[in-house]
C-alpha cells in the first residue's frame, strides 16, 4: 500500500463498460474499486454504447497508444427514417422521413461504406478544437469545422433488416465513428439514420467475451473487502493481463542481463544477427519483459518506452504472456 491507500499496481483490465456512462466514468469506478494509484483506458466509447474498453494500470499505461490505434470491431442497430443532433437515441429528432427505398439501393448504399473512406466526426465527440472537446462546443449550440478524416472499413455486414431497423457488424481502423457511418447511411438513402444500439466486440485481438463488467468487480467487493483486503486484492490481480501483452504483436528480441542493465541505463546495444529496423519487444532471457526498443541500421538496439527500472523487480511487471493458439 502506498499513502491515501492507494495501490501501484501494473497491469490491463478487460472492461466490459456498460451503457449510460462515459468511458470516462467507467475508468474512475474501476480505478476505485482496485484503489489503483494511476490508470488510464484505451479509446473512449459513447455514453450509449457498451463492450470492450481496455483499462491500464500503473506502468501499463506507457503501452496504451498501441491499443488506441488497434483495430476495432462493432455491432450496432440503427433506425432509419430518423436523424439526430449527435447521430445516436441520446439527440434531438431533427427531421423525420421516408424510408421507401429497394434492396438494391440499400445494398449500394452500404457498399459505399466500405473500404478507405472520407468521414467527418460527429459533432457530439471528443476531438479538440482550438483546445475544447467538440461536444462543449455543440452542447453551446456553436457549430466548428471538423476536418474529415480516413478510415478504413475492412468488414461491414448486414445481419438483420426489417422496416426500418438495421443491424451491422464492422470491423474498422482506429478513428473510425460508428455514428458517422450511420449518419452517412443514411444520407445516402435520404432518409436520415441514427444509432439506438452500439457494443464494441473485439479491440486489437482481445474480444468482448474475455471481459469483465463493473457489476462484476462490485459483487467481487461486496463479498471479499470487508472479510480479507487481502483476498480481495489477490482476486482482482488474477483479472489483470501482463502488460507486454499489449504489445505481444511486435517482433521480440531477447537479451542478456548485462544489456538489461545497458538498456534501462539509456545506452544501446550491438546486435550480433540482423533485425529488421523498427519497434521491437524486448525480453531478458528469463523472459522477463524490459520494454519496447527501436532497431536502427539493423545491428543497434537503442531503448524507446521501458518499464521503470527502480520498479521492476519490485513489481511483478513481466510476467511471461502466452500468445493464444
């Protein structure tokens, strides 16, 4: 324990965020109910949808932003015939109309959606302008310009349709709004859309179905705190993933001891087999993990985002991350 009884702890947690509540949110109730002393989530979701939200913990949070620009994956009902001030149920109703269009169209429209595609960000989000969230703008009623962005649609498909409710699976690059890609349905369809449902399924590799909800962690509390802190916090850090398994897509490299200590002393060190230039995982050879380096002219490993070195052998910081068969 350290002062105000908050824990360094080291670690990610699989949310699954439930609805109603801002990402943000999500990570303050999380962060107290582990009496974590830093955290930090990796990509926020609307107040209306649910599903996966990864929250790092202590040193984990130095790896967030390869989470962050993961790939995601989406399920989503939509209402056609009804468009919103922010694209999902949460809006104002601004126009009402028919939803009298062919199959055919309907399937054009969606294929239009696939692919690279141009998207401007709803205006209810989280992007800044000249140093305020988009949303304080829109709640002033002020509108500014948000500057479209691409993306990529690798996967988008149909699942259901009937009247005027549709549901979708999408599998997106990062960036991606789930909300504009509604909107923009159905502008193509000139009958207005809006979003009613919203689940993240899967971030990077890791899926829904591996994480925990709030309810969860509180039923976990209510029966364990007030009999065993103890038990309590040994139950909570069997829910943690080690932290080099957000990075567990990079090459790894592993090296000695004495180029340990050369690494977390800010030195680099010459390799004696050729690596491709660029980020790599570093281990120790007791597989322990050090942090991320950078190859520079294929013999040189020069140190980039390391765990603290005064904390890591305090810590159970490295323990060895099994890739899923």
């Amino acid at each position: 324990m350290i002062s105000n009884n908050f824990r360094n702890i080291h670690g990610m947690l699989l949310l699954d965020k439930p609805t109603g509540i801002s990402s943000n949110k999500a990570l303050q109730i999380t962060k107290k109910i582990f009496l974590a002393e830093k955290a930090g989530h990796t990509g926020s979701l609307d107040p209306l949808a649910t599903g996966m939200l990864p929250i790092c913990f202590g040193e984990a949070t130095k790896f967030t932003k390869y989470l962050i620009k993961s790939n995601k994956k989406y399920r989503v009902i939509a209402k056609l015939g009804e468009k919103t001030s922010t694209a999902d149920s949460y809006g104002e109703i601004k126009y009402v109309a028919s939803t009298r269009f062919s199959s055919n169209q309907y399937r054009t429209a969606l294929d239009r959606l696939k692919g690279k595609i141009s998207q401007v960000p709803p205006i209810f989000s989280a992007i800044k302008y000249k140093g305020l969230r988009s949303y304080q703008y829109a709640r002033k009623g002020i509108q500014v310009p948000l500057k479209p962005r691409l993306v990529k649609i690798y996967k988008l498909h149909s699942l259901y349709r009937s009247k005027n409710i549709i549901e979708l699976e999408i599998s997106c690059s990062s960036g991606t709004y789930i909300r504009s890609i509604i909107n923009d349905l159905g502008n193509f369809l000139k009958c207005g859309a809006h979003v009613i449902f919203l689940r993240r399924m899967q971030v990077s590799s890791y899926s829904c179905n591996s994480a925990i909800t709030i309810d969860q962690l509180n039923f976990f509390k209510n029966k364990y705190f007030k009999k065993s802190k103890k038990i309590f916090f040994k139950k909570l850090k069997k829910l943690l993933i080690p932290i080099n398994s957000i990075v567990s897509s990079l090459n790894k490299i592993y090296i000695s001891l004495k180029e340990t200590v050369n690494i977390q002393n800010g030195q680099c060190i010459r390799l004696f087999t050729r690596y491709q230039n660029g980020l790599i995982c570093i281990m120790n050879t007791k597989k322990k993990f050090i942090g991320l380096g950078k190859i520079k002219n294929y013999i040189y490993l020069y140190p980039y985002r390391l765990i603290n070195k005064n904390l890591y052998n305090k810590y159970n910081l490295y323990e060895q991350f099994h890739d899923k068969k």
